[in-house]
C-alpha cells in the first residue's frame, strides 16, 4: 500500500512540474509575442493563473504530506516525546476540521462556480475552484491517518522530529520510516 502512495505522490510532484512548467512557458512565450512581434495570446495569461491555483494547492497537500508547512517549532521542541505526540495530536485535529471545512465550503461553492464561465477560455469555473476538493479532502485523510496513528501510538521517532522541525530531510524520514 504505501508504495501506491508514493507513486501517487511522485505522479503530483510530476504534476506540479508539468503546471509550473506550463506556466513559465505560457508567460514567456505570450511576453515575447507581446514585444517582440505586437501581438499575444490572450488565453495565456488565464490559463497561467489557473495553473497558479492548481500548483499552490496541490503543493500543499504534498508539502503537508512532506511536514513542508510553517509551524511553531519552538514550543515543541522544549517538549518531550509524550508532549510532542499531544502537539501532534492536536494540530492534526485542527487541521483535519479546517481541511474538512475547507471541502465543504468549496462543495457548498460548487453550484455558482460552475455556473460561472471563464471570460477568455469559456472554461467553468468549477474545474478552477474545485481544487479545493482535492486539498481539502487530501489534507484531511493525511490529518485523519496521522491522527489515528499518534493516538494509537504508530508514530515513528523520525516523524515526531519531522514534525518538530529537527529533522527537516525527507530522505531521511523515509530511511527511518
């Protein structure tokens, strides 16, 4: 099973080259038409700005995946393991409601995005905001399982200093792992 995830995470990070190389290459093209020839396409400055969307916040759930977010590590890392683990514990549960929130908002959102047409591409608005699908329901199951993990105590040395910051090398959370 986890090697499934893991390729379905490489398939995102792959997916968030391909998004971030669309965009610099529609940028760049569309300013080199603009200046160097007077003319441009108008679909891609849209279609940058929704590969802006879909890369942020399919980097989020990878980065959250990753322990990549911000966090204030120098509460717990005065901490020891028991505290750490209720840290952990908390913070997953505040951001599995928020991720939670998050889908439903955007499922609630749903009906007048998808009403909405873009103004260039003609394309529904749904497909651009309803990214919040997929991070929101991403971050949840990530929040939910760590949850279920730290609270049955399946929490490993190396993703507790991953969470607390000391150990910032994905590669080495995976050799430990």
């Amino acid at each position: 099973m986890t090697k499934i995830v893991d390729l379905f995470y490489k398939c995102l990070e792959l997916l968030l080259i391909l998004l971030l190389s669309g965009m610099a290459l529609m940028v760049f093209v569309n300013v080199l038409l603009r200046y160097g020839f007077n003319s441009g396409l108008t679909v891609s400055d849209e279609m940058a700005r929704y590969f802006f969307v879909w890369l942020t916040f399919i980097g989020a759930v990878v980065g959250f995946r990753e322990y990549g977010h911000l966090g204030v590590e120098t509460m717990v890392g005065l901490l020891g393991r028991r505290g750490r683990l209720v840290c952990m514990a908390l913070s997953n549960l505040v951001i599995l409601g928020v991720s939670l929130l998050f889908f439903w908002g955007t499922w609630k959102q749903l009906p007048i995005n998808a009403s909405m047409k873009a103004p260039v591409t003609g394309l529904s608005m749904g497909w651009v905001y309803g990214i919040g699908f997929f991070t929101g329901g991403g971050c949840a199951l990530i929040a939910l399982e760590r949850l279920v993990r730290s609270v049955t105590g399946r929490i490993t040395d190396a993703e507790i200093a991953a969470f607390a910051g000391e150990d910032q090398s994905i590669e080495k959370l995976a050799e430990r792992v």
